[in-house]
C-alpha cells in the first residue's frame, strides 16, 4: 500500500483550494466584463506554478520547508520555515473568517459566533490530523459535489427563465487591459498563488510528473470554473447587481423558481460552499503544523488542534466587520503577505540554489 496520492486526488485537492472561498465571492469586482479575468489568469498562474514545481523537484523529495533550509542555512532557513507556517495559519484563519461571514448571513443568524467557529475549526482540525493522503481522498467527494451543485444550478435556473446572456453586454467596452492588470493585481495571487501551499505536500503528492500534471489541469479546470460562475451571476442578475452583491453566487440561486415548488435554493449552495472552505483550511493548517513540527521538532500532529483553536481565535480578531475585511484582503493582504511569500522568497530562493550549484560545480571542476 503506498502513501503517495494518486493524481486525481491531486488535482481535485488543488481545484477544490482554488474554488473554496472564490466561489463565496466570486471574482473581485473591478472591472467590467470580470468573467473574462479568471481565463486571462490561466496562463500566468500556469507559469507561477511551473516555477514552484521546479523549486522543489529539483531540489529535495522532503517538501519546501526542507528546500528552504538547505537553501539559506539552519538559521535563516528556519526563520523563513517560521514566516510561512505564520502566513500559511494566517490565511487559514481568514478563510475561517470569510465562511463565518457566509453563514452568519444565510443560516445561522441567532446562533453565537463563538460556538460556530469553535465546532468549525475542530472539524478542519479532525481533517488535517488524517494527514495528506486523507485529505486527498476526501476532495475527491467536495469535488464531485461542487461540480453536481454547477451543473444543477445552471439547469435550474436556465429552466427558471432567469438567465439572460444579453446582460453581460456590452462586451469588451474598455478593453482587454483593464482585465489584465486585474488579473496581475488580484486573480493571480488569489486563489492560483495560494498554490505554493502544496510544495509542504509534495512528498506526498507522487512524482515530478504527475505533481505538474495535477496542477496545470487545476489551474485551467478552476479558471473555466470560475468563469462560469461569473457568467452565471451577471446573466442571472445583471452586470450591476452583481457588482454590489456581498454573496452574488447565493443571490443568484435566490432568483431559482421553478412551478413555485423548486426555490430558495440558497441554503444548499451554502453548505456546498462550506466543504469547499473546510478543506482549504484544512490545508493551511496541515501545512502550518508542518512548519511548526520543522520549528520545534516534534510531530505535526501533536500541534494541529491547538493550532486550530489559535486559527479560530484569530478569524475572530483579524478585522472589525466584513468591509474592512474585504479590503484588507483585495489591498494589504495581497500586497505585504501574498507577493513577497508567493514570489518574491521562492524566486530568490531558486535564485540563489542556482548560484549554489553553479559554484559547487565550478569547485568541482
């Protein structure tokens, strides 16, 4: 029996981290025609990818943390171990925070936030504690099911005679490039950049070969994904609607009536969502623990459900209500903790192992 996932359980794994909490909110409403911003993403995040697949297969079979300590030393390597555990727990607990927002709004309204986050994040934790390989088995089920929930809710609102394809027009009004700057300012850090997450698993995740494989038929999956969605939104409510929506996917279920017997489809989408969310948290914090372990010494496991309940404590306190949270994601965020860990340490890390090769085989010689 192997522990190595097989690639289909890779891939659902990536496309499920991709579609988690971009499908809640859909992609960021900045310019008009944003359906087209998640296929102009593919290919840069394709390139992104490549570069993160390259860093660690040519280096080390242990996982990104081994790389990074190899790369700069015991102590720097360490410290850098240390700042991608953080940010890795840090969006973890931001994910909590954007399905609490989710539920708080639809479903649970009277129920005390406290009880909602706690059994949350010993759900997630219960998760990340079967490992890897468990985590690979269970997307396999999230992604069935969110792909079952696409197809039904275009059918049902196609059959509801709330789709319009005329409301994403006019199309193109300002050009291909508004979409592209969007797509580098944004989509391609959020969610194609949270990628790099899964080079921790890597020794998990079968060979060079199917890792690649796995990734890029994620990638295009979760851009056409995502596009649809979209579309979707903006034939269902217009272009404008959609705009200021808080949870467009969930109100365009809403408009779902069918012979007044078939509607308020919105609680289904919710929960639906909410699988989708447990597991990308439950990959964070997996990867979290991972750096913790590497810190400290001691097995992963033995940090995940104290790690968990930190996560929830921090979901609680990363902001004051949904606006600031909102921007704090689409600006801060992005710029402070996505760039520089998702680019700017992984560029300059395989930077300097090239150097390091190079003069070892100048020495050599």
């Amino acid at each position: 029996m192997t522990n190595k996932m097989s690639t289909f359980q890779m891939y659902s794994l990536m496309l499920a981290l991709l579609l988690g909490t971009s499908i809640i909110f859909g992609t960021p409403k900045l310019v008009p025609d944003v359906w087209l911003v998640p296929l102009f993403t593919i290919l840069p995040a394709a390139l992104l990818f490549l570069c993160y697949t390259a860093l660690v297969s040519s280096e080390s079979r242990k996982g990104f943390y081994a790389v990074l300590i190899k790369a700069w030393g015991s102590v720097i390597g360490k410290v850098l171990v240390l700042g991608y555990a953080v940010y890795f727990l840090y969006i973890a607990a931001r994910n909590v925070r954007d399905m609490l927002e989710l539920v708080m709004t639809t479903l649970l309204r009277i129920t005390p936030l406290e009880i909602v986050v706690v059994l949350f994040v010993l759900i997630v934790a219960y998760a990340a504690y079967g490992g890897a390989r468990a985590l690979g088995k269970l997307s396999e089920a999230i992604i069935g099911l969110i792909f079952l929930f696409f197809i039904c809710i275009a059918i049902m609102l196609l059959m509801s005679g709330s789709l319009e394809p005329q409301r994403m027009l006019p199309f193109l009004s300002k050009g291909a490039a508004p979409l592209l700057q969007t797509s580098f300012s944004s989509s391609l850090w959020v969610p194609y950049g949270e990628l790099i997450v899964f080079l921790v698993m890597f020794p998990q995740m079968g060979n060079k070969a199917m890792f690649r494989k796995a990734g890029m038929a994620a990638i295009v999956s979760a851009g056409v994904i995502l596009a649809f969605s979209d579309l979707l939104q903006i034939w269902s409510m217009g272009m404008e609607y959609e705009k200021y929506s808080t949870f467009p996917l969930l109100d365009a279920a809403r408009l779902i009536n069918i012979s007044d017997f078939i509607n308020r489809m919105d609680a289904l989408v919710a929960l639906i969502i909410i699988f989708g969310v447990f597991l990308k948290c439950a990959i964070f914090l997996y990867a979290g623990a991972k750096g913790i372990s590497v810190i400290f010494g001691k097995p992963s496991k033995t940090y995940i459900y104290p790690l968990a309940l930190m996560i929830g404590a921090l979901s609680l306190l990363v902001s004051h209500n949904f606006a600031e949270h909102t921007e704090e994601g689409l600006q801060l965020v992005i710029r402070y903790l996505h760039i520089p860990f998702q680019l700017v340490i992984p560029l300059l890390t395989g930077i300097w192992i090239w150097i390091l090769s190079k003069r070892k085989r100048g020495g050599s010689e």
